[in-house]
C-alpha cells in the first residue's frame, strides 16, 4: 500500500509517519514541496506515485490570519481539498480529510455528534465546512475527520507553549470560558490509520479528540502538575483563570467544541498520552529551565 500525505512537518503528519507499518510506502509533502492548489504539479505527482491512499493534512488554520487573508485560506481550505479529490479520483485513491471543530459555532451545552448543526462563526470554519462539502461531492471515496486541541511532542502546541512559559512567568492568566478536548495527535494518526485498514466509515464524516473536556486554563493546570510530578519542570506558575473578553484576540474563538468521538478501539486518553508527551520533550524543555 502506497500514503501521499500531503501538508506534512506538522504535528500530525510527523506522527502519522511514525506509526504507519514498514508495509506501507510514504511518499510525505510539505507545502514548500508540494501546493495542493497548484492542480497540474499535484497530478503530475499523484500519477507518478499513484498512491491507494491520499492524507490531506494541508489548511491555512491560523484563525486571525484567516480573517485578513482570506483568498489564501479559501484556496488552501477550499479549492485545495476539490483538488486533491479530482486527483485521488484519477487514480482510484482514499481521500481522508482532516477537519476542525470550528465548524461548529461553538453555543451547544452537549458534545457535537457529527451530523450536527454546522454554523461556522469564523472565516477559517467558513472554509473548512466549504471544504468539506466539496470533498462529499466531488470524492468517490473519502472519510473527513474532525478533531481539536491537538498536541504533541512535535511543532508548535499548547503543551509545549506551556512548558516554555513556565520558566520564564510566575504566572499566566489563561482563558477559563473556552471548553474542548484536548487531543494527542498520536492517538489521531492511530485512528485515521484504523480507518483505512479497518475500511471503516467510508463515505463518513467522523470525529475523533480526546476523552475528556475542559477549559484552556484547567489543561494548563494538568500540564504544569504531571509535568512537575515527571520532573519536567522545577517550579510551575500559577494559572490566573480570566475570560475570552479579557484576552486580546481578533477572533472570536468557540467558547464550547467539544465534539462527540466516533466509536473505534483506538485509545483517547489525552492525560496518558500527555505523559508520554512530556516524556518526549523534557530534554528540550531543560534547554529553557533555570538551574542556576
């Protein structure tokens, strides 16, 4: 079996290609190398390597960016994934499709099921539901998979922001009224793995974050009390809870995404795997640590 994965060096790309099995030949893009919107070269590519599987973990996800920028994110989010779905048909090529809960508007009490409502507050989730759909209409085989919160032991994360802050602030204040699931990229490249093995939910939307939700400023507290248990870190600041309104952003962020996992055996315990996590990065974290 063949994977083009294409967006790779982020998080989920890295972990992905970590876990795939030696069987499976990876032929893996960042954008520098491959621009999913330049259709000629992406079908040159995709003819060459003719792949039985096409990962499509390329966006514009910077969510204020999005805002100002915004025929850069429809071409990423949009006309990207249309696309990837006429080429991954050409060759009889799986499309999974990585999407986002800002779909969402984000004012449910209850976790979003996949068949929710989809009422996008934001340009960023305007172009990723757009996307979606065009996926569905245009794909003849695809599976698109939402997820939130991610982190891991690669890129750019919450855990890691967390980590570095911690030896320079006696104190944080952190958003208290923004609640999701905070998801290890790890156990979401084992379930995107699960489906193309398993064939499971094609045709599908499905979702997939961690087991448990809680606010921004609660994972903070988690981070900074394993990490302290582990010995990551010496000392940990104290996490001052404030509102969305008292944080300086341009756009508004969902105050609720927590999204509703589709069942699979693939494990989702965001706290066990943040271990692992910060198992991972303590050798860079001590790089940032005063010992003096």
């Amino acid at each position: 079996m063949t994977w083009m994965i294409v967006g790779a060096g982020g998080q989920l790309a890295s972990c992905l290609i970590d876990r795939l099995p030696r069987t499976v030949a990876v032929h893996a893009f960042s954008r520098e190398q491959l621009d999913i919107t330049n259709e000629e070269r992406l079908l040159q590519v995709v003819e060459q390597i003719r792949p039985s599987v096409v990962i499509n973990c390329a966006a514009f996800t910077q969510v204020d960016l999005a805002e100002e920028h915004q025929a850069q994110a429809y071409a990423a989010n949009v006309l990207g994934v249309e696309i990837i779905a006429r080429c991954a048909n050409l060759v009889g090529a799986l499309v999974v499709h990585v999407s986002t809960d800002y779909v969402f508007a984000g004012d449910a009490h209850t976790p979003y099921e996949v068949d929710a409502f989809c009422a996008p507050k934001t340009f960023y989730g305007q172009t990723k539901l757009e996307g979606e759909r065009l996926l569905i209409a245009t794909a003849f085989d695809f599976v698109i998979v939402r997820t939130a919160w991610l982190f891991s032991e690669y890129g750019q994360n919450f855990v890691k922001t967390m980590l570095k802050l911690a030896n320079t602030h006696s104190s944080l204040k952190i958003v208290e009224d923004q609640i999701g699931n905070p998801t290890y990229a790890g156990d979401l490249a084992r379930f995107i793995i699960w489906l193309v093995e398993s064939k499971q939910y094609r045709n599908q939307i499905t979702h997939f974050v961690g087991d448990k939700s809680l606010s921004w400023a609660e994972f903070a507290k988690v981070i900074f009390n394993r990490a302290l248990t582990l010995g990551v870190l010496d000392k940990v600041p104290d996490v001052i809870p404030i509102t969305s309104g008292d944080y300086p952003i341009k756009t508004p962020r969902p105050a609720y995404s927590v999204l509703a996992t589709t069942p699979s055996p693939v494990p989702n315990d965001w706290q066990a795997s943040l271990v692992q996590v910060l198992g991972c990065v303590e050798r860079q974290v001590k790089v940032f640590s005063s010992h003096d």
